[in-house]
C-alpha cells in the first residue's frame, strides 16, 4: 500500500483505523480487550512483554498499548519502559488490580505511561481513555510532521541562499540546487531544465532518457503550473520514461522570474504516494527564489 507522500510516510498510521497492542499474559482477559476494541482500531496482541516487544519490531509503531502491571517475565512499566526509545509518540496505558502504585506514579512522571486504570476495568471509562490516547498521538504525529515540513522548506531555501555566497556559473548552481533538493525531498531523481538554453543538471539517474516528450513537463510549460502525478499506475499518463526511471510518483514545477518561464524541475520517487500537496506547498516559496537566484548568476 502507497504511503501518504515523501514528507509523511509516518502519517499513514493515522489515515486508517488507529493501531492499538494490548499485552497480558491472561489468554481470557487479553481476548476481552481485543473483542473490546476490534471495531475501532486494529488490535495487535501479545500475551507477554517479550512477546509484545517481537510484534513491535515485526509491525512498527502503534498508536496505543494497553498492558497488563503484573506479568511473569517482565512487568507492564518495565515492558513499557523498553519502548519509549524506538516509539516515543505512541501513548502507554497500564492496567493493574494493585493498591500499591508507586512504580506506576514514577512510571507516569517520567512520561512512559500516560495512564493508569485499576482492574476490573469498566469497558466504558476504558474505551474513552483510549480514544484520548489515540487523539493524542495523533496530534503529537501532526506537530511533529509541521515541524518536519518546515525543516525541509528552510533546506531547500538555504540550498538555494548559498549560490550566492558561493559564486557559481549557472551549470554549477543548476547541479548545486538539483543535488540539494532532490537528497532533501528523498527522491530517487531531480532534474531541472532551463527551457531558453537547454542547460540541464541532473540528480540521480535519468537513464538517458528526455524529459521533452513527458506529459507533466509538456504541461507545466503549456500552463505555467505545478502539476503532480502521485500514482503513476494508476493514471492514464503513459511515458517510457517511468519504466525507464522506475518512477511511481512524479511531480515537475515551473521557475518563473516576472511572468518568464525559465525552468522546470522534475522530480521522481521511486514509490506511489496519496499525495504530493506537502512538496508542493513548499516547492511554491523555493521555486519562487530559485528563479530569483537564477537570474542573478546569468547577470553575473
């Protein structure tokens, strides 16, 4: 299954129904949560520590565990403790039948476990922590992803600041921008071509292959516009140069310097993607100074 887009492959885990990973080592209780919360998460199950720790190298990160205090070969805290480094935004719940809850209170203090509900557990004071859980992590996932966007888009612009400070010729600042922004974006190949000179500066391999003939290039110099392909296999647009390339998700924009189109840029991950509207945004603001930069360099 495609991930959401190269900026938010994580995200995929919200976009679907939550992931929750009950633990106890009690087959009877362990069955009671998972038929208690089949119908709106996908439930993973373990019937000890260990065992929970192998699904979650397995599976990766779940939005929500549940997990037993008392267990034989290592307690809910403990267990819990051990995920924190590989799964920091994934909410904790213990459940106990103590009186005693000292472990849990420093447990909660030191942000492994966000709750604690003693045992017998009411389904519906449970079900209501869980979805604050699940709320929860999905909003850490947001912030999370900002800040992540964010990041990418000052990479791309300061990429673009340094052809200045460094005084390069155009063929150089056109490989510079080309290198930067397609490691940034994680993808398997970046191209720019001014569409005046031919000047071209690749990243990647292009296979010897033209973008002249590609339908999205051809496009963005007919409207001027982003256009953006996400699914390859499953458009209508046909090119040899995607088998070639073994491209799966396209995107090519325009750099325009006061209503001029100088060049596009044409970048191509090898897997498919719900979207492409994050690279697009912040391609919008970088695209806008690299025709600026380019400009510059040719008044040079």
């Amino acid at each position: 299954m495609n991930t959401v887009s190269p900026l938010n492959a994580a995200q995929v885990l919200t976009r679907q129904k939550p992931r929750l990973l009950v633990v106890d080592d009690e087959p009877d209780n362990l069955d009671l949560l998972y038929r208690t919360f089949r119908r709106e998460y996908q439930v993973l199950r373990a019937e000890s520590g260990r065992k929970a720790l192998e699904v979650l190298e397995d599976d990766g990160e779940v939005a929500v565990i549940i997990s037993d205090q008392r267990m034989p070969d290592m307690s809910g805290t403990e267990f819990l403790s051990k995920t924190v480094p590989d799964f920091p935004d994934t909410v904790r719940i213990i459940l106990t039948g103590f009186t005693d809850v000292t472990d849990l209170v420093q447990a909660i203090n030191n942000g492994q476990v966000y709750r604690y509900i003693t045992k017998p557990w009411e389904p519906n004071i449970l079900k209501q922590l869980v979805q604050k859980a699940a709320d929860t992590y999905e909003l850490l996932k947001e912030s999370h992803h900002a800040l992540y966007v964010a990041d990418r888009q000052s990479q791309l612009m300061g990429r673009v600041a340094e052809i200045a400070h460094m005084a390069m010729q155009e063929s150089e600042a056109l490989q510079f921008i080309a290198d930067g922004w397609g490691q940034t974006l994680s993808a398997q190949l970046c191209v720019i071509k001014c569409v005046d000179n031919g000047a071209t500066a690749t990243f990647g391999n292009l296979g010897g292959q033209s973008l002249d003939s590609n339908p999205l290039v051809q496009a963005v110099i007919a409207t001027r516009t982003l256009q953006t392909l996400p699914d390859v296999s499953a458009s209508n647009v046909n090119d040899h140069l995607y088998e070639a390339t073994g491209t799966r998700a396209h995107l090519v924009a325009p750099i325009i310097f006061q209503e001029r189109l100088l060049a596009v840029v044409s970048l191509h991950w090898a897997h498919s993607y719900r979207t492409l509207t994050d690279v697009s945004n912040i391609l919008t603001i970088a695209t806008n100074q690299m025709a600026q930069a380019l400009v510059a360099v040719r008044s040079q």
